[in-house]
C-alpha cells in the first residue's frame, strides 16, 4: 500500500480558485464568508469566555491568598465554663515561634477574632474583628498594598487624641487607631479621623453577669482589597486591644501562617502539625475548596457549552463545501478525465474548508485575545450604554470583571476549532472525490 501523497501546490491553486470564485461562475463566496465569520465569532467567544472565568479564579485565589491566612492553627476546642466550644490558645507565642521553623513558612502571627456590631452616625453594621499585632498586619500583602488605600497604615495601633470639651486643655492620647475595610467605611459612611464604636455583647464581667462592652476608636487606615466580603466586613484592631476587648487576657484565638507556595498547601499541614504539637489545621483550601471546585466545574459546562457553538459554526463549511462540490461537478469530471486521482480532488475541497477553518480561527483568536487584553475599556462601554449598574460586586464578590489571557486557553480554543473544521471538511470532500466523471458530464 503506497503512501499518502503530499499536498501539491496545483491543489491550493485550484482550492484557492474555488473560494474566491463568484456565485456566477459556480462559486459559494457568500456562503464562504458566512462560515468565516462564524467560526472567528465563535472562537472569540470561548477564548472571551476561558479568559474571564480563569480571571475570576485568579482573582478569587488572589484575595483569598493576599488578605486571608494560608493556614490557620488552632487549639483543641475544648468546653468553657459556660457550656459553649471555644479554642484558645494559650502558649501560642511558643505556637508561632514553632511553625515559623517550618520549611517554607514565610510569616507566622497570632489573632483574635470576633463579630461585633459597629456604630458612627447613628448607622450600624455588623463587621468581624481581627486582633493583630501592627508589625503582622503590614505583612499581609493586599491590606499593606491594597488597590485602594486611605490613611496610613503606620498609624495603626498607635495611640490617638481626644480633646475635651474644656477650652485651653491641651489633648490628651486616646484608644489605638484601627484599619477599616472600604465596605465597612462606605456603609457607616465614616473616613480617616472618624470615630467609631464597637459594641460587644460578650463584655465585662459583673455580679449582675456580662454587661455589653462598647469601646470607640478612631479610623486611621482604610483599605479595600477588591473583594467585597472582606472590604465588607473587615476590620482590624491592634491584638493587646483586641486582648481586653473580648476578654482573651494571655490568650490567642489562632496563629495565622502564611507560606511560599499555597497552591501546594497540602505539603505544609503534616509539618505544621507536628511543629505545633496538640493544635488543629485548617487551610485556605478547607475554607474555599467547595468554591474552586464549583468554579472548576462551571469552566468546563461552559467549554462544552461554547464547544457546541464552535460545532454549529463549522457546519456551515459542510453546507458551504456541499453547494461548491455541487456546482462543480463540471469540473470536477474534467479534472478526473485528465489524470486527477481520486487523492487530489478529496485533497483540493479539503483545502477549501480547512481554509475557511483555520482562516476564521486566527481571527477569532486575534479578536478574543484583544477583547481579553481590553476587558477594562470594553466594559466600561457596555457599562456607559446601559446607564449603570452592569456589575454589582455584592453579587460577584469582586470590584470588576477579571480576565486572564492564558496559553492553555487558547490552544483548546484553536485546536478545538481546527480539529471540527478539519473533520466536519472531510465528508463533502469525500464525496466530490467519489463522484463519478461520467456522470458529472453526463447532460454537460
């Protein structure tokens, strides 16, 4: 059996002959264009598509990453004296000294956390407080360089003044300044120099039981990170403050570890464990897991679903290349009388759809890599038409919508493309290779 011969260059001459021929001389120009068109709209399509939802993971991963722990370490939860859980650690400088030998982890700190409400201008909200010593606070990456900023992050913790009431008094220091999320800042309607309260219903202790505890502190900082349930809700505190605030005198909620490679977390958990001795892990993949995995998920139904879009684009090369075959059968008897083998002519109308196919495909390429690259601009436009309102980060978790342009993404765009134009062209292709000369010029 000899081989498969090469494509010659008669064939792309004759293929090229064919495409740009007018409907008068038996061409499909129309139809041609048509399936150009919609092959390159529907690879711009996936490729738009891919790009935002691996931008919505990255900045998903990103947020979680730069204003969140990589992992946190707990004690044991253990029954208080009033019957609830509660974890606290009580050795947990030696804790944070301990995994801070670890290999591979970069900053270690000890928290407090609590949910309290807080109040300025008679407006509440209900915020999550995080205690935290101010040197580990500018070690978190999105709250030291957030992409929006107010105040200064080097005044947090330190002591603030309260003139009195009396004329010619001089200041006199008040509570530590605290870092407050953009969210939290916007719902309060509170700015740099604003003070605000916080109340706690686990407060003092008294014969009478636990009275609320309500302490005001002055806004020094205001950050916003870009996800929306953390500029919502975020708002830091210097960690001794936090101490008497919740009544953890001498003890920590958890040690907060950061690490090199948090997309490789599962290295670290046995290590950090043994390092920490009695104590629990819980890691930023145990928290967020579900919402990748379901994010993973949502990427590949709309890879199928945009597959099928891709598939009805290179139908049309099958239609196309059916009516050119048709028109052609002059021609093609013609061709088979002077010594075309059946190879040449499958090979010629195969090169008339792979064209089309792979012309359409590096158009939609260009164009979904361009609309990747411009998304910002794009948007913004879409955003001016509507008159508004397009993206509500409440909704979404995020201030805008990410794209991210990656190689894998569009070669399964172009392969995917390529590969159905080159399959969906063979059947016609066969078909105008098996016709016989005889009887295509049988009435011609």
């Amino acid at each position: 059996m000899s081989a498969p011969k090469p494509f010659s260059g008669y064939e792309f001459l004759i293929a090229w002959r064919y495409l740009r021929a007018r409907r008068s001389d038996g061409g499909v120009s129309a139809m041609t264009w048509i399936s150009f068109i919609g092959i390159a709209l529907a690879v711009m399509a996936l490729i738009a598509t891919l790009s935002v939802r691996s931008g919505f993971r990255a900045e998903f991963v990103g947020t979680i990453l730069g204003a969140n722990p990589h992992v946190a370490v707990y004690d044991v939860a253990e029954l208080n004296d009033a019957g609830r859980l509660e974890r606290a650690l009580e050795d947990y400088e030696a804790v944070a000294e301990a995994v801070r030998g670890v290999a591979g982890v970069e900053h270690a700190a000890a928290v407090i956390r609590g949910q309290v409400l807080s109040s300025y201008a008679g407006r509440n909200s209900a915020v999550e407080v995080i205690g935290i010593a101010p040197d580990d606070l500018a070690a978190v990456p999105l709250v030291a360089e957030p992409e929006f900023s107010q105040g200064a992050l080097q005044s947090f913790g330190a002591p603030t003044e309260i003139t009195p009431d009396v004329d010619g008094a001089l200041p006199i220091p008040g509570g530590p300044g605290i870092a407050i999320g953009s969210g939290v800042a916007r719902e309060l309607g509170a700015s740099v120099g604003d003070r605000i309260r916080l109340i706690s219903p686990d407060g003092a202790r008294t014969p009478f039981g636990t009275s609320p505890r309500v302490s005001t502190y002055e806004v020094v900082y205001i950050f916003q990170v870009g996800r929306w349930d953390i500029d919502r809700t975020r708002v830091y505190i210097p960690f001794d403050e936090a101490q008497t605030y919740f009544n953890r005198d001498g003890i920590a909620d958890e040690v907060q570890v950061t690490v090199t490679e948090p997309e490789e977390i599962g290295q670290y958990v046995l290590p950090l464990l043994q390092a920490g001795g009695d104590v629990q892990i819980w890691t930023w993949e145990d928290s967020s897991g579900a919402f990748l995995r379901a994010l993973q998920m949502e990427d590949n139904i709309m890879f199928i679903i945009l597959s099928i879009l891709v598939l009805i684009a290179t139908m049309n090369i099958v239609s196309g290349l059916i009516m050119l075959v048709k028109n052609k059968s002059r021609d093609i008897g013609i061709l088979r009388t002077i010594g075309l083998s059946e190879g040449a002519i499958l090979r010629i109308f195969f090169i008339c759809g792979s064209s089309i196919g792979v012309a359409g495909t590096l158009l939609g390429v260009a164009l979904g890599c361009a609309f990747a690259i411009w998304i910002d601009p794009i948007f913004s436009f879409v955003n001016f038409v509507a008159g508004g309102g397009v993206w509500d980060p409440s909704v979404r978790m995020i201030s805008s919508l990410p794209a991210k342009l990656e190689l894998d993404d569009v070669m399964s765009a172009v392969l995917l493309s390529l590969g159905l134009s080159f399959i969906i062209t063979i059947f016609p292709a066969r078909r105008a290779a098996r016709m016989n000369p005889v009887e295509a010029l049988r009435y011609e």
